[in-house]
C-alpha cells in the first residue's frame, strides 16, 4: 500500500511540474536580482524580439549541461526545483508542497532518496521507516516502483530542456532592456505570459524565466557539467523491497 501510494504522489507531481515547466513563460524578475545597464555594444548585438525563442532553443542544443533552480505555483501546489542537468548524470531536489525528494542519476541508474517527509507521507509503516529514512532507494527496486517513472524526464537534459527552453519558440516576445543578471549583461524581453532575461551575447542562454501567477526558474551554469557519483554503499538501503 506505500509503495501504490507513493508512486501515485510522484506522478502527481511530476505531471503538476510538466504544465509549469513545458507552458509557462516568465514573469518580472524580483526586486534586487536585476539592474539596469548599459546598451549592448557594436561587438554585443542586441537580439530581435522576434528571434528570441529560437535563439534560445538553439543555445540549449548546443549545450550539455545548465543548473535549474525556482519556485512555482501549480493548481494551489508550491513546488521547488534546484536540479543540476549533465550530458549522462544528474543530482538535486524536489520539493513540493514541503515534500522533499533527492533525487539522482548516474546513466541508466536511478535513485531517490527517502526523507522523513517522503517516508511519512508514502505511509511507511513504523517498522520499515527507520531503515527507509535517509537512504536512497535504486529505481529498481520493488520499494521505490513508480518513482524513477515519474521524474525520469526531469533528470535527463534535452528532455527537459525541449519541455521548457524548446517551448518558447512558440512565445511572442517584445522589448530587449537591457539589464544584467548575476553580474552578467543581459536582455529582458516581454510576452503575454510573462518575462524571460536571456544572455546579451552569443550563445543567448535563457537566464531566467518568470511568470507573475506562477514564479519563475533561474537557469546557470550552462554547458558546465559537474561530477555526479553513485551513493555510498552504506547509503543505499539494502533491506526488504531492495
């Protein structure tokens, strides 16, 4: 009964994150994150409205790697994303509605951790929780059934990328402020939907992208892929279920 319960939860809430992340287009960034700033140079052209999304799609297809971290709103749920995207690996968490997973990925292998939230909310029973909490669980495994299915698409780069990034080429943008973001010179363009900052400069990475009834996602560190390593053994539960 957890293990039905919990891959019922997951799915959930991978399907509430899919409607954010594939159709939402950004909003305003919050006070302080943004400033104003010169106008891009001869040698930094300023990128047409009209091509924003495909150069932004581009980009991404170009990379291998980008760390994605925000918060949304979805149907009266909050969920939180600070994930980071390699060619073959991934690692982060997901949070929604206070519900806390780590999740993991090393090629093919999957993992998920199980948190005391995670366990309370799947419905352990007393007996398992103790060796449940804070172990990660291999997708494989009978206990943890469901869960890879659920965010497999989140861990894997172009899948993401393609859901999220890929969906703005379909967006109609205005504007070009300039303006930067961490540090760095950027664009703000407009659309009906919200706001995306993109990179002044080739390749124009999305920076940010926002949304006002929704929240907004912050995308770093493009095409800089981390080492991402298989738990401990001693951090991966062994017991019954495994």
């Amino acid at each position: 009964m957890a293990r039905l319960r919990l891959a019922a939860l997951l799915t959930a809430g991978s399907l509430a994150l899919a409607g954010c992340a594939g159709t939402d287009t950004p909003a305003p960034a919050a006070a302080g994150t943004t400033s104003a700033a010169p106008s891009p140079s001869p040698t930094q052209p300023a990128l047409d409205a009209a091509k924003v999304g495909t150069a932004v799609s581009d980009a991404a297809k170009q990379a291998k790697a980008v760390h994605v971290k925000g918060t949304m709103a979805q149907e009266g749920s909050t969920i939180n994303l600070d994930l980071q995207l390699n060619p073959d690996s991934a690692s982060g968490t997901v949070v929604k509605d206070g519900l806390e997973i780590p999740v993991l990925r090393i090629g093919d292998k999957y993992y998920f951790k199980f948190t005391d939230s995670l366990v309370k909310q799947a419905g352990v029973p007393a007996s398992a929780a103790k060796q449940l909490t804070g172990k990660w669980v291999s997708s494989t495994a009978k206990v943890g059934a469901g869960i890879a299915d659920a965010f497999k698409m989140f861990l894997d780069y172009k899948s993401f990328t393609e859901g999220t990034v890929g969906e703005l080429a379909k967006s109609t943008f205005k504007g070009g402020e300039p303006t930067t973001l961490a540090g760095a010179p950027a664009l703000s363009f407009s659309s009906p939907d919200g706001t995306a900052t993109v990179a002044a400069t080739e390749p124009h990475y999305l920076l940010r992208m926002s949304d006002p009834k929704n929240g907004a996602m912050e995308f770093s560190d493009w095409n800089k892929p981390t080492t991402v390593s298989d738990p401990p053994a001693a951090e991966i539960y062994s017991g019954p279920g495994s």
